[in-house]
C-alpha cells in the first residue's frame, strides 16, 4: 500500500515522502534538510532515492544534503548538472528501486522538468507539479498528485485589477497547472481507480483550496487533499 506524507507544498518548498511495503522514496526536495529528518523521524537512512523534478530551488534545496548523507538524488540533467553528484535521468526511461518501478517524463516548464510515474505492487502514483499543462494520458492511476496552483479566473482578475503584474500574471499561466487544466486533465484521463487526489503547489493569492478541491471531488469521488 502507497503511503503519502507530504512535508511541504508550494512555492516555498515542496517534498513529498513516499512509503511502499518495504521501500521509501522523496518526491521533490525543495526544503531545508531538517525539514526531511523531521518527517522521516530522524531516520533520513531509510530514504532509498530522490526524485527531483527540475532545478528550481523549491523542488532541489535540500539535495546537497542528501548527497552527503549518501542518498541518491534522480533528476534531469540541467538538475544535475548544478549539483555534484546528482545522477540523470533519461525521459521514459525505468528504474527499479525496491518495491518501486519509476519513470520520469518530460512536462513543459521553463526549465527542463520531469513528472514520475511510481509504480509499487498493483498501484500506481503520478506526480506532476510546475508544468504548464500534461501533455500524456495515463491508465490505471490509484494515487494522483497533480499541481493546481491557480485558477485562470483568479489570476486574470488580479492582472486587471494592478494586484499582479501582466509579466506575472503570463509566466504564471506558462509555467504551472491550473485548476481547470487540472480538471481536463482528470476528465481525459481513467479516474475509475483512483482513491487519492492531492492538488499541490496551490498558490497563496491565486488560487481557492476549499472551491479546488469541492471541484475535484464532485467529479471523482475520490478522497482529495489540497
Ligand atoms: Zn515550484
Ligand atoms: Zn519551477
């Protein structure tokens, strides 16, 4: 059985642990390093691999760290090119770590970015976060761990307002998900399966936590955090 623990979420830091019957992997590690050890209970030695989905700083802070302590990080190659010891990772490419089958592909960021398809026993976990949109359909997903920083609305209006400059407000329509793309996303893709639905990296300003995920589950019944 999955198991999901996210430590933080957002454009202040983002770091999931993710936990199988044997194994446990880091989704993103976009925060300080303490911050891991806290989550895992001080036995960060449990941790078999990272997986970072692009350089920016909120997704790879604590990577130096876990390099020290002799965890191995996965990432794009732009990621690993700016730190030691990071080891790339080729699009559509699988590895096995214990319990856990993953594949990274590529999403559309402004930076090389991955999404990773986790597969442990018969479930199977998708993370995409800071992409502009999904550019694949997947089957049989049972955790779903999909951004939804803003809605279009909230962000057009802030725009109009003066609230949010127009160069914001376009870098941040191009460079993450938002609810209603996230919402297309759902309503292309097999959601018969899923059991979890959490929204990440939901914007302070723009976005709405409670009208998000009222939104999500009324089309998928699934439990959903956000
Ligand atoms: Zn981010
Ligand atoms: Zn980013």
């Amino acid at each position: 059985m999955i198991k999901i623990k996210t430590i933080a979420s957002g454009s202040k830091g983002n770091a999931h642990i993710i936990e199988s019957e044997n194994n446990t992997i880091l989704l993103d590690a976009g925060v300080a390093f303490r911050e891991i050890q806290y989550a895992a209970g001080f036995n960060t030695a449990k941790i078999d691999a990272c997986f970072v989905t692009h350089r920016h700083g909120d997704h790879s802070n604590a990577t130096p760290m876990l390099i020290k302590r002799g965890i191995k990080v996965y990432a794009p190659k732009d990621t690993a090119d700016k730190f030691n010891g990071v080891i790339a990772l080729k699009a559509k490419e699988n590895l096995t770590i214990g319990d856990f089958k993953i594949t990274p592909f590529e999403v559309p960021h402004d930076v090389p970015c991955f999404g990773y398809l986790v597969k442990a026993g018969n479930e199977k976990l998708l993370y995409i976060v800071d992409a502009e949109y999904v550019p694949y359909t997947f089957k049989d997903i049972t955790h779903l761990m999909l951004e939804a920083n803003h809605s279009r609305d909230i962000v057009m209006d802030r725009a109009k307002e003066g609230k949010l400059s127009l160069k914001l407000a376009e870098r941040i329509l191009k460079t993450h998900i938002s609810i209603e793309a996230a919402m297309e996303f759902i309503k292309k893709n097999d959601m018969s399966r899923v059991k979890e639905i959490h929204l990440l990296h939901l914007s302070n300003d723009n976005s709405d936590a409670v009208r998000f995920k009222r939104k999500v589950q009324e089309e998928t019944g699934a439990i959903v955090y956000a």
